[in-house]
C-alpha cells in the first residue's frame, strides 16, 4: 500500500529492458515506475523488489537516490490511515489478510512463500515493530565527529583495552546523522517553539515570549523531548557549572578515567568526546576503561524476558553486598564479559567470612591495655620474615595491576594472599607461638600489621566488611594506631622494600610444601583424623639446618609424628611398605604401618577395586550397546563415558596403591 516503486539490479539482464517502465500497484491502483538500483539482490527471491520508503530504512535511502515521493499508510497505533485507501482504519495484520482475499478474487494471487528474516520486537512488552518515516531533529554528526577521531588517535585518549580503539574508530568514520528528538513523556524538552500564526521557528534557551519574526504571542513547544543520550553526552562538564567558568569546570574538566561498559562505547563515551571537544574546546578525559557484560551462568545475556535476570537486592539480601561485588570483579579482565553463577557469590561470602574469623581470631589475641605493637625485623622468625615479604609482594603487585586496570586480577591476588598465605598459614603457625607454654617471640606485631594493612588493600573491592572489621580492630590497638577516623581515609597501601626476603619465602615455601604433602598422603590413603603418621624428611644440610627448628610445626599441621631429619639421601627408603613423596626441595618418606593397619588396607583396597571394575565393565557395556548409542541423547551419552573416563581413572589409582601394599 505504501509501496512507490519496483527496483532491479542495473545488471540484472533480465529486466534490463523494463527499467523506466511503468506498473501498477493493484491494492491502491497506484502508477508506480520500475527503477534500476545497486542495493537490489538479484539472486533474492524474483529479484525483483517493491520500494516501501516510510516504512523500510533501506528503502528509504533508494526513495532519496532517486527522488521517489514518500508514502505512510501507518496511523500511531499500526492501523491503516487515509492513504491505504479502502482498508482505512483496519489493523495491519488484519489488512494483510484483506490485501491476499482481494488479490485472489481479482484473479492476480499467484503463491505465498515463506522467507526467514529479521523483526523488529520491543524489548519490554515484545510488540512487533512498524518502522514509520516521520519528521525529526538532527544533530550533524561529522563535523562532531573528526576531533573526536584526532582525539584517539593521536592517543590523547586511550582506550582499554586497545581493541576497542579500532570498534570506536570504525563508527565515528562512518557516522551518521544523530537523530536527537523521541516521542516520549518523560525527558528533557526540545527547546523549540512554533508560531501559531506564521509557523516560524524560535529555537531558544529561555521561553520566548514572541515569536521572533511576527511578535505573535501564539507559540507553541514542540512535543517531542531529547534524547537521552543527548544529555547523558553533556555530563563531563554540564555537572561542572559549565556554560560558566566555574571553579569546579577548571578543576574537574578534564577527568582522567571514564570507566563504562562496552556497549555503549558509541552511544555515550564517543558522544561525551564529541560534545565535550565542541563545548569546552578539550576532551572530556584522558583514559577510558570499558568492563564487559554480566551475562547468566551459562553465558546468557540477563534479559526479563528470558527471566534470567538475577535481581540485586536478592541477591544482596541472600550473599551480602560485598559478596556480590567480589563475583562482579574477582577473575575479569578488561572487555570481557562475565558468568555470574551462584558458585562466585558464595565464593564471595565464604571469603568474607573467612575475614571475619580471621580477624576475631586476631582480635581475642590481644592482650588488654596492650600499649605497643612494635615489629622488631632483628627478631623476625622465619614465618614472619616470610608474611611481610608475601605481603610487600602483593602490595607491589596490585600496584602494577591496578595501574594496567587489571582489577580483576588484583582482587584475585589479594584473595589468595589473605586466604591462602595469612589465613591458612600464618595464622596458623602463630597460633603455634600464642600457646601459654610457647617461649617463642609473640606473632601479635606481625598479625595486626599484615592484617590492618591487608584489610586497606582489600577495601576498594569490598568497602563494607573492611570498614567493619577495621573499626573492630583499631578498637583494640595502642594509640600509635589511632591516625584515621575511617578506613576510607586511610592511607592506600604502598611497598616497603625492605620487606623483600626472598630467601625466607624459598624456605618458607619449603616447610609449606612438606605439610602440605603428608596431608594429601593422609588424604590419598585416608587415614583418620586420630593416627599420627610417622615422617622422615630428607633435605640438603643448609636447608635441613632452617627446616629442622619446625619440626613442631610440621607434626601440629600434619599430624605426623615422629618427624625426624635423618642424615644422608632417601634414596633406597622406597619399598613395598613406604610412600615417598619426592618434592621440590626435600624427599618425605612415610612408612605405611604408621598410617593403617597393612592387611586391613589390602582387603578395603581389594573391595574397592572390585566394585570399580565391575561398574567399568557395565558402562564398558552399555557404551558397545548400538542401541543404546542410536536410541539415547548426547547428553546421556556424553555422561556414561564421562563416568567410564572418571571410574577407569580411580581404578588406575587403586592398583597403584595395592601395588605398594
């Protein structure tokens, strides 16, 4: 109905001699010509196209190359208006159908076929969209647009990551025309007004009172509001006091970090760049850092209408605030989108409740009226020596990372520093030195430092927990730690190199590594919590000479005793009846008779072995069944041989260990 020309391809020989020629458009007997135009497919369906202008935005750009008049057939609420002729007033799905009845009674019906494309749906209530030529304001964009391009790539701005330098380049050279009026309620009014009496346009700031050319009194607003991104593009410097020289403009424009997600890096950044170029004659800021999507577990993007949108307030309710910025940051990198499953919430939350025991633990240590925490580095043992180097290293670390907007590594740095070395370590040993028979040096000086100060590292990521157990904290020091009111003003961690140690970090790593062997032996064979394992530990006689002193240490944190350090190698110690862990740095032998009775361990390894092969063998058989391999889903299959891969696994591990029974 809205249809004002047929296009062909200019090299389509077969309409070559209808171009220029005339038709008629049955529904409307509308006269409409045949034209000749580059964008026409002439492999696609006839190959020949109807030209719909006000309806189609590739048909709109054929109508303006060859001047073809502009036909709406569309009211506002996608019923037929006055120029669809005898299907005024009709719904368009319903005139659809009329159009096919009226083509088969007039004899001109030939077929229907179907065609596979894309439709317009609203996000929110998913109604199909009518596309409907109308008037509307514009802003040009290429004259915005090259000193925004100068801007990059003379890298007075920089993106991060870089590749999206290139996705920012590609859109504003081939910018269009921003369109900048929307037909909605709620927004910023177009500042135009029109007379009533002689249709001039005032365009104004303030409210006119006149129109400009007639003086008639008689105006009228236009209706329509900005765009929303019209504004937001005014942000840099329209919060600032700007069009004014204010003070805040001179000391806040230019920023130096805009950080927003990718997606709408044209939408609002490049706009910001261009308008805040054409307003304040600078960029907006010097550095912007684009994060990635937050989609669903399985990679989804987060929509209402797949209903897999998790709801914040839920989840903060149920996680806790800090919990879900850790899943937000921990383990992303620039650009990259992220899964959100449950598994990094409650990551988040066990992490903050390690914190939280952590330093109760750190808290109940110290002793009342305690009126000095001072570290002396002349009487560090080795543990300790070994804490404040780890924790320089993470400070410097993060320093590197936050400058390279790594942040997402950071976060995970200083994660595993305070669970894997403070908590699961030190914490550890020091409990060793805080017993009331210890006459070891106290670790208090060296657990509220690396505490307060990890605490201050931690805090950008997760603000509410460290305020909290800060405070907790600072209500128990001396008052040489009573300097900032809040954690937020304190002072942001930096290096101390004389904290480096990196000889008490390879011994350190050394005692760790022996530890934790004996537990995954103990582990493997599955000795109980009340046997302690014998354990003889071979080192070179330097290292032997710092590792000795903790033979206390190792047999509390792996429950092995006795520990001894015998002379010579361990070379020969292997037998039918030993496990030889051969590390890094030193070689522990565990005789088996300490870890479990020999005969009874045959017998259970024997059980167990023979329940092993005897489900290998029925997944054995049901993966050659052909039925079952034509007849069952991927998925199930996919799974049994997952399970034969796991069990032909574990019965490997099983002969192993019989084997050195």
């Amino acid at each position: 109905l809205g249809d004002t020309a047929v296009a062909v391809n200019p090299k389509d020989k077969r309409f070559k001699n209808m171009v220029g020629k005339k038709v008629i458009l049955p529904a409307v007997h509308r006269v409409i010509p045949i034209i000749a135009d580059e964008a026409v497919d002439p492999k696609f369906g006839t190959g020949a196209v109807k030209i719909t202008p006000s309806h189609d935005p590739v048909d709109f750009e054929v109508a303006l190359r060859h001047g073809l008049p502009f036909v709406n057939i569309l009211n506002d609420d996608a019923t037929m208006n006055e120029n669809a002729g005898p299907y005024v007033g009709m719904d368009r799905f319903a005139c659809r159908k009329a159009i096919i009845e009226d083509l088969k009674r007039d004899g001109l019906f030939i077929n229907i076929e179907s065609h596979s494309h894309a439709v317009g749906h609203c996000i929110r209530c998913q109604t199909m969209i009518e596309p409907i030529a109308s008037q509307q304001w514009f802003v040009s964009a290429e004259p915005l647009a090259k000193p925004a391009i100068e801007a990059v790539t003379s890298e007075r701005i920089n993106i991060v990551p870089q590749r999206f330098t290139k996705v920012y380049l590609n859109w504003m050279e081939n910018i269009r025309d921003w369109c900048i009026s929307r037909q909605l309620w709620w927004g910023h009014r177009i500042p135009v007004w029109y007379c009533q009496d002689c249709d001039e346009l005032t365009v104004s700031v303030e409210d006119p009172a006149a129109c400009r050319k007639c003086g008639s009194a008689r105006l009228e607003q236009d209706p329509d509001v900005l765009d929303t991104w019209f504004s937001s593009a005014l942000w840099t410097h329209s919060t600032l006091g700007w069009p004014d020289e204010t003070e805040d403009l001179r000391y806040f424009y230019p920023t130096s970090v805009m950080e927003t997600g990718y997606d709408i890096l044209f939408f609002w950044v490049a706009r910001m760049i261009m308008m805040g170029i054409a307003d304040c004659d600078d960029i907006p800021f010097h550095t912007i850092f684009l994060h990635g999507l937050i989609r669903d577990e399985k990679g989804e993007k987060m929509s209402k209408v797949r209903g897999n949108v998790l709801n914040p307030i839920d989840t903060i309710e149920q996680y806790g605030t800090d919990a879900l910025r850790f899943a937000l940051s921990t383990g992303t990198a620039p650009g990259n989108d992220i899964k959100l499953a449950s598994s990094r919430l409650e990551a988040g939350r066990n992490f903050a409740n390690k914190l939280w025991n952590a330093t109760r633990f750190v808290i109940r240590s110290i002793e009342p009226g305690m009126t000095a925490l001072e570290i002396r580095p002349d009487r560090l043992p080795l543990e300790d020596r070994w804490i404040l180097s780890r924790l320089n290293g993470t400070v410097a670390s993060v320093a590197s990372l936050t400058n390279e907007f790594q942040l997402g590594e950071a976060l995970r740095q200083i994660h595993d520093f305070l669970r894997g070395e403070y908590c699961d370590w030190y914490i550890e040993f020091a409990k060793i030195r805080l017993q009331p028979d210890s006459k070891l040096p106290s670790p208090l000086p060296v657990l509220v430092h690396v505490l307060e100060t990890s605490l201050r590292l931690l805090h950008p990521y997760m603000p509410f927990v460290t305020e909290e157990l800060w405070q907790n904290l600072k209500r128990s020091l001396p008052a040489d730690w009573q300097e900032a009111e809040s954690i937020m003003i304190a002072a942001y961690p930096e290096t101390d190199e004389t904290a480096v140690d990196m000889q008490a970090e390879d011994d350190m790593e050394a005692i760790i590594e022996i530890i934790s062997a004996i537990r995954n032996a103990r582990a493997q064979y599955k000795v109980e919590n009340n046997i302690w394992v014998e354990a003889q530990i071979y080192t070179e006689s330097l290292l032997n000479q710092t590792i000795a002193p903790y033979a206390q240490a190792i047999k509390i944190l792996a429950r092995a005793n006795p520990v001894s350090f015998p002379k010579g190698g361990a070379s020969g110690k292997a037998g039918d009846n030993t496990v030889v862990l051969q590390l890094i740095q030193s070689t522990v032998v565990i005789p088996m008779s300490s870890m479990f009775d020999l005969e009874a361990e045959r017998k259970r390894l024997q059980k167990e072995t023979d329940q092993s092969q005897d489900e290998m063998d029925r997944l054995k058989a049901r993966l050659d069944n052909q039925e079952f391999l034509t007849k069952a889903p991927k998925s199930v299959i996919d799974k049994e041989r997952q399970k034969l891969y796991t069990i032909t696994d574990k019965l490997e591990r099983l002969k192993e260990q019989t084997s050195k029974l």
